[in-house]
C-alpha cells in the first residue's frame, strides 16, 4: 500500500474529508476544501470538472492512485475524487504523493 492512503485514511476518520462530486465543489466554492485528490483512471470529463473549478477558485487539484485505492483508503465504495479540507493533511499527502 502507498504510504499517502494511509494518511489519507488518517483525514478521513479525523473528519477532513470531503466526498461526492457535488459535496467537494459546494465545499471548494466555499473555500473549505484545500486540495482535491482525483483518481488517476477517472473519466476525462471528471478529471476536466476537477480541473477547472480548481484552478478557478485557486485550490490544489493532483491526479494520484485509482478508484479503487481511493474508496479502499477511506472506506467508502466507488470515490474517483476525494477533498481534503485540513492545510496540515495537504501538506502531509502532498508530500508524501511527490515523494
């Protein structure tokens, strides 16, 4: 396993993560959501969503692990994006995805 499902499994249970397409970009208008993580095998129209509305409102959007390691490392089935909402968990997955 990679060590930043683990982390990320950490900000779930501590309750700093946001699921579900419409949840994360409520959450990342709102300013709450730090970065978004999309799973790499996600459709190109979900990947561009992502994208798009991050860049617009300025959040960190990366492309890393698969559907499948996402729901497994939170505990919930089929997530192709997860939200972060802590700036100390961003930091710690960040670091730990571009190691």
């Amino acid at each position: 396993m990679k060590q930043w499902l683990g982390l990320l499994g950490l900000a779930n249970k501590s309750g700093n993560v946001v699921t579900g397409q419409d949840n994360i970009i409520n959450k990342i208008k709102k300013g709450i959501v730090k970065m978004v993580i999309v799973a790499t095998d996600a459709s190109d129209n979900t990947k561009k969503l992502y994208r798009d509305k991050c860049k617009y409102y300025n959040v960190l959007c990366i492309e890393s692990g698969t559907i499948e390691e996402l729901s497994n490392a939170i505990g919930k089935v089929n997530r192709v994006a997860v939200g972060i909402c802590d700036d100390g968990f961003t930091k710690g997955l960040l670091a730990k995805i571009t190691k």
